[in-house]
C-alpha cells in the first residue's frame, strides 16, 4: 500500500525546503517566498 519510509521522508524534505540542496543553504521552509 502506501510507503512508510518514501512519507516520512517527503514531508521533512518538503518542509523544510523543496530541494534537499537548497535546505543546506537556505533552513527556511519556503525560501522562495522569503527571498
């Protein structure tokens, strides 16, 4: 059914930014709209 590891992962991914590269830069949940 559904994957435990691939959600975990996506929601703490996608909160913090869209991009796991641009979280290391920017620890901002939507950098986009700050910047």
């Amino acid at each position: 059914p559904q994957s435990p590891p691939r959600t975990l992962n996506l929601p703490r991914t996608r909160d913090r930014s869209p991009s796991p590269m641009r979280g290391h830069f920017i620890p901002s949940p939507l950098p986009t709209r700050r910047t």
